[in-house]
C-alpha cells in the first residue's frame, strides 16, 4: 500500500461536475494498493494514518493527532502510484492490484475509518476524479514500504 497523505484546510473532489465528497480540516488521501495487499496491510497503515501527529499545538509544535482536531479524511483511490517508470517513458502499473481486489481494499479501508469515528468523505472508485485542495503547510508525508523496514 502507498498513501500521500496531505494535510489540509478544505478539499473536495468532483466528479462528472458534481461535488461528491468534501472536507474541511483534515487529510486528503491519495491511497495505492498493491497486488500484494491484504486487510492486515490495510489495518497497518490505517493505525498509523490515524495516529500522525502532524497538527501543531499550541506552541507551533506538530504534536496532534487528526482527532486530536476532530478532522477529517477525504479518501481517493490513486492506483498510478504504483507506477514504474523505470523502463521507457510510459509507465507500467503491473504492481498496482486488480480493480476487483483493489476496489474491496479501498472499500475495506473506507469502512474501517468510519468504523473508528472518523469522518469520512471519498471519491469514486475507478472515476475521473477532479481533487482540490488547500494544503495546510503545505504538509505532504508518504507512506509505503520503507516504514515498515
């Protein structure tokens, strides 16, 4: 799994230009799933998502937690973080997961944020999704593999 996570003031995403999620502060989550993912990987990363203290305190310090805000989380599947451009100038996408199995692991994802008392908006899955946003900072954190090593 990979997730850009940006903190933010406001965000919505459109779709078909309409506006179906949006938020106020909190963070936009660009969420990748991999081909390898599971529901204990989910479970991972949606622990330490919600546990970043990357809110400032009252001394300026990044010490609070998105509950800590009452934030919230604006959800969008984003499979082209798993490209490779490594070969060539186009990208291949074959470590990014199946639409099926990505789009139940999203769902997943979804549902378990909301299930620990979040507030929850999403994009669509699959969808040509239009995000803006006012990043807060701006404040950008990346996670993937390389936190878990």
């Amino acid at each position: 799994m990979k997730l850009v996570i940006q903190r933010v003031r406001e965000a919505n995403v459109v779709v078909d230009e309409k506006v179906i999620g949006k938020i106020s502060k909190g963070y936009v989550v660009l969420l990748g799933i991999g081909k390898e993912d599971t529901k204990e990987t989910a479970n991972f990363y949606i622990n330490k998502l919600l546990k970043l203290r990357i809110f400032e305190d009252e001394q300026g310090k990044t010490n609070l937690s998105l509950a800590d805000v009452s934030g919230e989380l604006l959800i969008i599947s984003q499979f082209t973080l798993y490209a490779d451009a490594s070969k060539g100038n186009r990208p291949s996408f074959i470590n990014a997961a199946a639409p099926k199995e990505a789009e139940e692991l999203y769902d997943y994802f979804v549902m378990k944020c909301k299930q620990l008392g979040v507030t929850v908006e999403t994009g669509r899955f699959g969808a040509d999704m239009k995000v803006s946003l006012v990043n807060d900072g701006p404040f950008t954190i990346v996670l993937d593999e390389s936190i878990k090593k």
